[in-house]
C-alpha cells in the first residue's frame, strides 16, 4: 500500500465522519453541476469513467483514481457494497 493510497483513505473517513461526502454515478454529478464538488474519487474499474471525468474538467474538481477495485473502495468507505465513484463536498 503506498503513502498516497493511505491519504486517500483518510480523507474518506474525514469526509464521512464530517458527512461531507457522496457516493455513486448519479450523485457525484449531480454535484459536479452545482458547484459542490472539491474531489472525485473513482475504483480503477469504474465504466462511466470518461462521462464523470468530463464533468469534473468542467467543476474544475480535482480527480483521483483510487488504486483498488470498487469492493475495495465501498470496503474503505465502510459500505458491504461496490463503490465506482464518490464525491468530497467543499
């Protein structure tokens, strides 16, 4: 596990603790187009990947790809469930 990887998974637990964050396709952007979005995490297999990533070139939000695979990425948010992307509030 590299050092980057175990910030990421910080910042998730951050922003779940400060409930400051979203998960999934519709959500994320959803809050791309408002302006809300300060990061967006996507697994490495996520398949809507270019249609969130174009959003947020638009939101001027930052992108991260997290280097497990969705289970992984519900397991570091807590979730018994795959996660192919989320979303850090400002």
């Amino acid at each position: 596990m590299t050092t980057k990887s175990l910030t990421i998974e910080v910042e998730i637990r951050k922003a779940i603790k400060a409930k400051k964050i979203l998960f999934g396709k519709k959500q994320t952007e959803k809050a791309l187009k408002v302006g809300k979005a300060k990061l967006v995490i996507l697994s490495r297999d996520c398949f809507y990947r270019d249609s969130v990533e174009n959003y947020a070139k638009l939101a001027n939000a930052e992108i991260v790809n997290f280097d497990g695979g969705p289970y992984k990425l519900g397991a570091v948010c807590e979730r018994q469930h795959a996660i192919n992307a989320l979303v850090l509030l400002k």
